[in-house]
C-alpha cells in the first residue's frame, strides 16, 4: 500500500465517521460525497491500490 492511498483510505474512513454524526441532512450528503472521492482515489482509476479491504458502510437513512 502506498503512503498516498493510505491517506486518501484514511480521510475516506473520517469523513464517513463525520456523515454519520452530522444532525443537517445536507452535511451527512457532503461528508459521504468527499468520502466517496476518496474512495475512489484508493480503489479507482488506473493507479487505484488495490491492496486495501473493501469498507462496510451503513445503510443511508432518509
């Protein structure tokens, strides 16, 4: 695993931990919008790492 997909896992793993906690509606979109972004910096593209385990996320409540 390179040190830059660490990170993008990482900030991934944060900003799903923040779109959980967010009480606005539109902050928990945001949040799992970047982590989204991030996930596809690891996992992605031609130069994703394809090294790291696959992440469980909760079902979106509406």
């Amino acid at each position: 695993m390179t040190e830059d997909a660490l990170y993008y896992y990482r900030r991934a793993e944060r900003e799903l931990a923040m779109a959980r906690q967010a009480v606005v509606p539109e902050a928990s979109k945001a949040h799992y919008t970047l982590a989204g972004h991030y996930l596809d910096r690891v996992y992605g593209g031609p130069q994703g790492d394809r090294t790291l385990p696959a992440l469980s996320l909760p079902p979106i409540q509406a």
